[in-house]
C-alpha cells in the first residue's frame, strides 16, 4: 500500500535532503562531541524511510542507487580498515592514528583512523536499516 497524498510527497522530497545534510554534520561532528556514526547513520535512514514511506520501495531502491547489503558490506570493511595502520605500526587493534593533510593556503584537513570507524558505522547501520525496511515493504507488497 502507497500511500498517495501530496503533503507527503511534499514533505519528503523538502525534508530529505536536510536530513542527509544534517546526517553528515552529525557524522563529521563525532568522537568527541555528540554525534559520531551511529547516530549520522540513523538520520540517514529515517529520510530514506520517510521517502520510502511517501514514494514505495521500488523509487527507494533506485534513490540509494547502491544495494542496501553492499552498504553494510562497505562498512563493515571500513571499520577494517581502520585497524589496519595501528597493527602496522605495532600498537593495539583500535588504537588512533591522525594525520594531516596540508590544502592551498595555510589550512590542514584532518583525517584520523576514528573518523574511518565512524563512516563504517555510519555505512553498516544505514545499509542493516534500509535493507530490514526495503524487504519488509517489498514482503508486504
């Protein structure tokens, strides 16, 4: 069952994109402060389910353009690899590395292996979300 009411429509199509938006902020914010991959990962999903709810999950699934299991493969393997420079260089499996990156000017981008962590997290629990939900919808169909 679709439901077809343009208020719906509306409002997923307005609200999506600054749930994606702020989903990104709340990853980027992460480790320290509140936010991290867990949560980014839940906004994530809750836009794609109130698309998903407003448009079916056919127009869902070509939206994501990305098999929702192949996102949470893809984060699983990030969180991988996240373990990988601290066992190079001897240390304990989860142990942080940052470096920086210099951009044009004076400005450095900071990367660190908790940011790589957190995109995992943030990957596999939009990846289980929208795989649970897309085949529950499909099963109901």
């Amino acid at each position: 069952m679709k439901p077809n009411t343009l208020i719906l429509h509306t409002a997923a199509l307005a609200i999506m994109p600054l749930q994606l938006m702020f989903s990104v902020f709340l990853l980027l914010r992460g480790h320290d402060e509140p936010g991290g991959g867990f949560i980014g990962g839940l906004v994530a999903a809750s836009a794609f389910v109130l698309y998903a709810f407003s448009f079916g999950a056919q127009a869902t699934r070509k939206l994501l353009r990305v098999h929702p299991k192949d996102l949470l493969a893809a984060g699983l393997l990030f969180g991988l690899a996240s373990t990988i420079p601290a066992l190079l260089s001897g240390q304990a499996m989860l142990t942080a590395h940052w470096w920086e990156l210099p951009l044009p000017g004076d400005s450095y981008l900071k990367l660190s292996t908790v940011l790589v962590f957190d995109i995992g997290v943030y990957l596999a629990v939009l990846g289980t979300l929208m795989a649970f939900l897309i085949g529950l919808m499909e099963v109901e169909g």
